[in-house]
DNA sequence: AATCTAATTGATAATTTATTTCATTAAGGT
DNA sequence: ACCTTAATGAAATAAATTATCAATTAGATT
C-alpha cells in the first residue's frame, strides 16, 4: 500500500526530528510511486516534474538522509551504478539482478533471519539490516546470448 | 594460501583472454596480500610502492575487469564508499558492517545456498552469484553510544 | 494568526571521482 | 627476433559529489 509507505517514511522522519519539507515529501512520493527502481538521474527527473525548483544538491542530501535512516534502500547493479527504492513497512525482499541488461526483479525468500541471531553471538554485532544482492542471466539476456 | 588465490585469479585472467600484464600482477598480488578491505586510494598508494608508474586510469579499468570477471568483489560499506577483496577459490563468506566506523568482519555462514536453486526455478534467473552484507553496530561502537 | 528560530533549500562554486583520448609500450603468439 | 594487437600512462575531459552561503520555510512559541 503506497498511502503507508509514504506515512511510514515521512514518520519516520518526524520521529527522528527532521523536518518534513516540500521537497523532500516530493522525494518520498516519488520514490513510492516508482514501482521500478530508479536511479539518481530518473529521480531527479522525475522529482521536477512535481517541484520543478529542486536543485540537485537538495536530491543527493535527502536519499543520503533517508540511506542514514534506513527508509531507503540502494541496489548496486554496477560498479557505481545505484539504483534505489523506499522500504515498504512489513515487507522484506532481495534483488535479482542481471549482469547482462541490469534488469532488477525482486525475490521474497529471505534466508537470513535463520543464521543472522547466530552471527550476532558469535560476532557481537547488533544488525540492524541486511541486503542480499544475487547477480546472473536474466531469462531474455540468457536467450541472446 | 595466498599464492593459490593469486595464481586462480591470473589464470581466469588469461583463460578469458586477457593478457598478464606488469600493472595486473601489481594489482592482483596486492590485494591478494592485504588482509583488511582496502578501497580505491588505499590500494592505488599501496601498488604505487611496488609499481611506481602506474596510472590510475589503469587501476580504475583493472578493478573494472577483475569485478567483470568475479574475481574481484566490491563492499558497500556507505553511499559511494566501496572496499575490496580478491575472491580466494574454495573461500566463501559475507560481511558485518559497522554504519559507525565502517569496521569490515567476515562471517562464513551462508544461507543462501539453501534456496538459491529454487529462486533460479521460480525466477529463471541463472545465478552466477550473490552478496550479501548486514549492517549495524560493532561491539565498539555499541560500548561508546 | 503573527512571530521567532533554526533547519533546510537552491544556486553556484569548488572539489573529487571517473572516463576518454591517443601516442607509446609490451605481452604473447609465430 | 619479429609482429600484431591489447594494454598502459599522461593528460584532457567529463561527470558526479560536496561545500558555501544568502534566502526561505517548517514548526514551535507566543
């Protein structure tokens, strides 16, 4: 449900002290709305369509903000190739991703909750998240080729 | 064993057909043989010690390469901050990030082996392979917040 | 609703990072 | 030893990111 995305986010953001400003309610509906995952250039673009006087300074200060406050999630499909998308509440996924046409696809399946008590022990870290990158063929790059 | 991981990583090298150059064995030898998680500018300054002619469009197009090859495995540990690692063969592990002092730790256990077939199945993906990296707080960083 | 204060913004400049170009070099096959 | 072509390094260029700072605005306080 998008509507909870955006509340969640922009809570999240109260909660901590920040703001909720214009600019960056625009960012957060953008990034809620996208259903694939944009990269920088794709939000800014898309972000002036909305709010035309955004300056880019403010775009790199706010997905850094949201990276920090963990609403925001960046996929590196390339070496210095980001692309991002806002975390749903109650929703956990990996990415799929094609090394070929860097078509992302999600996955549900998550492993990790299983081991990831047992690494904090053993390591003594607290682990406040995880990404889970898989990289391969996707089914039409692996036609092609 | 270090020498079998630099071996491994020339050999693939040659085998796609590339050739072993003075600036690749540089590289590779140094990152074989750097025990922490260097990134860009450490790794530059350190083969320029062995290798004092190196340019760095060189060792940009080699990181490159070695990533295109899967011998080389990059680590988010922030927004445009990645760390490096060569891939020693029969050796897999994943990694514990500190979001406050960016301390890299290696945890061997993987879960993903587990479902990676069926996620191949579901998605038609072929897998080639995956990373994956939890953030939160080393035991550091936990006693001084 | 008007006022206040500090956070935030946006334009620009400055900086850093990454890529392209191209003449020169050297790897590896013959 | 030679030859062909990939690879290199220096420099130029381009692209990405960050810093600066006056102007704006969110949200608390009256």
């Amino acid at each position: 449900m998008i509507k909870n995305t955006i509340r969640a986010a922009q809570e999240e953001l109260k909660r901590k002290g920040y703001k909720l400003t214009g600019p960056r309610k625009a960012i957060i509906n953008y990034l809620a709305e996208s259903q694939e995952h944009p990269d920088m250039q794709q939000i800014f673009a898309g972000i002036r369509a909305e709010y035309p006087s955004i300056g880019m300074a403010t775009l790199y200060r706010t997905l850094g903000l949201l990276l920090e406050l963990d609403i925001l999630r960046a996929i590196t499909v390339k070496k210095n190739q980001l692309r991002y998308e806002l975390k749903k509440p109650g929703d956990h996924h990996h990415h799929l991703v094609c090394t070929e046409c860097s078509q992302i696809l999600e996955f549900g399946s998550c492993s990790f909750k299983h081991i990831s008590s047992e690494i904090e022990t053993v390591t003594r870290y607290s682990i406040e998240y995880h990404n889970l990158e898989a990289y391969g063929l996707c089914p039409q790059c692996q036609a092609t080729s």
